[in-house]
C-alpha cells in the first residue's frame, strides 16, 4: 500500500475509474447480446436494437473505455449479421435458371495466297 499522500489519491481514483469503465462496458456487451437475442427471435425488430447497441458502443468508445478500431470491428460484424438476416428473411433463395445457348454458326475462311 502507498504511504504518499498523492498516490493514495491517484489509487482511490483509478479505482474509481476502473469500476465506471466495467459498468459501461457490461452495459455494451448486454446491449450487443440482446442484438444477437433479437436476432434469434424476431428478425424485425433487429435494426431498433442494432441502432440502441451502436449508441453504446459509440458513447463507451468516446470515453475511451475500448478502442475505436474495436468499437468499428463490433460494429460492422454486428451490421453484418444483421444484413444477412434481412436478406434470408426479405428474399428466399431463387433456383438459377438454366438456359441452353443457340449454337452460332463461324465462317471458317480460307487465308489468301
């Protein structure tokens, strides 16, 4: 334990820190889970808890509690899942059609001599 003044100071409030930065951070993950959660369940109502979990991730990237290349991953792979749900729901997967190409006669020409 610290027996300087300043540095007993300075641990009280990184503790103070640490537990505002856990808080938030718990908050972010809840948030993201609960995108996933919606996901799962009904499809529909994802883009409103997808727009809740990018205000989270934003407000705890600002703080500096994560770092904004994280808060971008998070947010992309999560605007991921969510694309590719709304495409599975939006339009089923179509059967490719075959079509037989006509068959194009070529002139075969003779070189001159």
């Amino acid at each position: 334990m610290a027996n300087i003044k300043s540095a007993i100071k300075r641990i009280k409030k990184s503790q103070t820190a640490h537990d505002r930065n856990v808080g938030q951070k718990s908050k972010m993950k809840t948030l993201i889970k609960k995108v996933h959660v919606t996901l799962t369940e009904d499809a529909t109502l994802a883009p409103a808890a997808l727009s809740v979990a990018y205000k989270a991730i934003d407000t705890v990237e600002q703080k500096g509690v994560i770092h904004a290349n994280k808060a971008a991953r998070l947010k992309s792979r999560l605007a991921k899942k969510i694309n590719k749900a709304a495409v599975a729901v939006v339009a089923p997967v179509k059967e490719k059609k075959v079509v037989a190409k006509k068959a194009t006669a070529v002139k075969k020409t003779t070189p001159k001599k």
